[in-house]
C-alpha cells in the first residue's frame, strides 16, 4: 500500500522523486588549493554524478563557507595548503561538523604532519590516488553509515580525535620506549594490552603514507611499519594517545576493559587454533578481540554538558547508549579508519553473530565465544550485566558439543601475546 500510494504521488508531482533522490546522494566537498588538481578530481568523478552531490573549494575559508551553506557528508582535503591547512580545517570540520567524514587527500610526505593529521582525518589517502581508489573510499563511508541506528551516534563517534589509555599503560610505554635496549616486540607488547592504543597504531599503519596492500593486522607489523621513533613522537605528543580520564559512567573502568578486551583476544585466538583454523585467522581474531568493545570507549570519552542538574540524567542517558550501541558505534569507527570490513563486521555482530552470516565458525563467531569465555572467567568484567552466548547459534553450526572443551582450555595471555 505504501509504495502504491508513493508511486502515486510521484505521477502528481514528478519533481518530487528528483527531489528525493537529490537528498539520497552522498554530499563531497573536496578541497585544494590547486585549480588543475580540483579539476582532474572534477573529470575523473564525473561518473558519479548520478550517486553524488560534489562541490570545490580553493581553500579552507571557502570551504568552511561552503559548508555552513549546506553540509557535507562527506570532506576530502589536501594536507598542504596556504593560510589554513588540512590538519586545521578538518578539526574545524570535526567541532562544527561532527558528522562528517574526513578525508587527507594529500602528496605530502612529511612524517610530523602525516601524524599531526592523523589526530583529525579519519582517513588518509596518498597522491597520486587512482580514481577507483578514492571513489572506494568514500562510497564505503556511505554503506558504513548504514551499521548507525541513528546520525546522532555519527556525530559521537565523529566528534573522537583521540582515545583515552589509563596512565599506567602509557607510563609503562613512556619507559620502554626511552630505554635505547628497548625491542619491537616489547613496545608491541604494552600496546597491545591497550584499546585505544592499538587502534590508533593499526590505523596509521593502515593509511596510505605508507602504501602497502595487506592491510596490518598484528601490532608488531604495525610498529615495524611505522617505527619505533614515530611511535615515541606520538607517545610524547600525544597526538594518538590521551591519558584524560573518561567520564565516570556508573560501572566503567577503562583499565578493567583493557583486562576483558585482552583476555577475550586470548580466548579467540586459543580457540582458533584448538579448532585448527588458520593462524593468519587466529591473529585477526586476536586483534578484534582487543578493539570489540572499543565503542565503549567513544562513549566514555563523551563530553559532560555543562549544566550540572543534568549531569546524573545524561550519565544514565550515556550508560544506557553506551550497553545498546557500542558494538555498532566502534565497529563505525573502525570502518572510518580503513579496518577490513572482517573485523568491522565482527565487532558490530560480537553479541549476535547469527547476523554475520557464517555458516562454518570464522571472525565473528570467535569473537562472540571469546567475549563469553571472558566474561565467564571474569563476571564482573566490564558489563552491567554478563552476556550470554546468542541462543541456538552453536547448534546452527554443529559445534554445541565443543563448548565445555573450549571452557577447559586456559590460555596463558603473556605467552600467547607473545606470539600474535
């Protein structure tokens, strides 16, 4: 009845359909100082006029003009411009526009503003970048948007610059890496324990400044990439890593989720190798198991409104978000930062991994049997309440009889890090 009555109105006023689809393209503002560089991204993108709204600016004042007359939904920017350059005019984007995609879209090699970038872009892209290349990017910013029940948690999550990590586990890196006998595997080994640090680390590997193909999954092939020296530049910078603590939502406690996040990776990956899948499997699983519940964090890190009365109904507001959206919300924020669509996936369905589609046990089916083998071993981990394995979902795979032998199983974290 709906669509007979929409096709309907469609016949009265045809221009009501242009209208509709005009408001279902992606809106692109992309941003260079430039002219011929603008130009070639102008005829290169004409075939996606159809599916975008696309818009030129000369420079980040013409930009943030351009923006506050409409929006966008999505902003592509070089890195090195006169007067304010992309670093600044995406953070300008990330305060007024929070919702909005960012973009580095840039030629410029330098190391110190690549990593000064990285706090504001989501994404950063390396000139010359083919055309199929950049329309990838952003038309998966577009099925991402998807994974969201609302654009007021794309705004959350588009508000995140930096993530925090408790004081121990940055102090603890702060001393490793000043200590010249210091080794990969060591610094790798702290990060590794932390969310938020692992997150970033992975995504800057992840970026274009480096060029490589397979993505980075493991935190070690991630500090090889990006060394050891940039890693203590980020460390002292705090460009990636905020030490501020979040907000105290009743029952959060960020070093308590490092521990479950840890220990749910270590259970993924014992399980993987028990069931004999691969171990480029078991890695991957292990580092989705540290970031699954990294969209606790984003709500963590939310600002407190400013009129005190409303201070307990907004924390309640923000606990309760916080237990319905952060698998979706940290599975966004991944997606944003260029993670394989396997992780973001997994962590968006880890309490429901019937929704995966797996039909044999793989990435998100791990995940799920970690998390719970976690919670199992520590209850009062970090969840008002313990969750539970999704009903009927190890049946569906034949695999009900395995669960007591993967409850016996007692991974040993330190060794088992040791090795991802």
């Amino acid at each position: 009845m709906a669509a007979v009555a929409a096709v309907a109105a469609v016949a009265i006023n045809p221009d009501r359909a242009l209208t509709a689809h005009a408001m279902s393209m992606i809106r692109i503002l992309f941003v260079d100082d430039e002219t011929r560089i603008l130009d070639g991204v102008r005829r290169s993108m004409y075939c996606m006029r159809d599916e975008w709204r696309m818009r030129f600016a000369g420079s980040g004042a013409d930009a943030l003009q351009q923006l506050a007359a409409e929006p966008a939904d999505v902003v592509v920017s070089d890195m090195r411009m006169p007067g304010m350059d992309g670093s600044q005019l995406l953070s300008e984007v990330m305060r007024l526009y929070p919702g909005a995609v960012r973009v580095i879209l840039s030629g410029q090699a330098e190391p110190e503003s690549i990593l000064r970038a990285s706090r504001t872009a989501h994404q950063y892209l390396s000139k010359p970048c083919d055309a199929p290349t950049l329309k990838a990017a952003i038309a998966r910013t577009a099925s991402l948007k998807t994974l969201l029940a609302s654009d007021r948690l794309a705004a959350i999550v588009g508000s995140v610059d930096a993530l925090p990590s408790p004081p121990k586990a940055y102090q603890a890196l702060l001393t490793c890496l000043r200590n010249p006998a210091s080794k990969i595997s060591m610094v790798a080994d702290i990060i590794r324990r932390d969310v938020a640090m692992t997150a970033k680390v992975i995504k800057l590997a992840n970026s274009g400044f480096f060029g490589i193909r397979d993505p980075v999954q493991t935190v070690e092939r991630a500090i090889a990439l990006v060394g050891i020296e940039a890693i203590s530049t980020l460390v002292l910078g705090q460009e990636l890593f905020d030490m501020t603590s979040p907000v105290a939502i009743p029952g959060f406690d960020i070093e308590r989720l490092g521990r479950h996040s840890f220990e749910t990776a270590a259970c993924a990956r014992v399980v993987a190798l028990h069931e004999n899948l691969s171990s480029n499997l078991a890695d991957t699983a292990f580092l989705a198991g540290v970031l699954h519940d990294l969209g606790k964090l984003v709500f963590a890190t939310r600002t407190a409104p400013a009129m005190l009365p409303t201070r307990a109904e907004w924390l309640r507001e923000t606990a309760a978000q916080m237990e319905a959206h952060h698998a979706e919300v940290g599975g966004y924020l991944l997606g944003l930062w260029g993670f394989p669509d396997s992780i973001v996936e997994a962590i968006v369905w880890h309490h429901t991994p019937s929704r995966c589609g797996e039909s044999r046990l793989g990435l998100c089916g791990l995940l799920h049997i970690g998390d719970q083998l976690a919670h199992e071993r520590d209850p009062y981990s970090c969840e008002p309440r313990s969750p539970t394995l999704e009903a009927g979902y190890l049946e569906a795979l034949g695999l009900a009889d395995r669960w007591s032998s993967w409850q016996a199983i007692r991974p040993l974290p330190d060794s088992l890090a040791a090795s991802a």
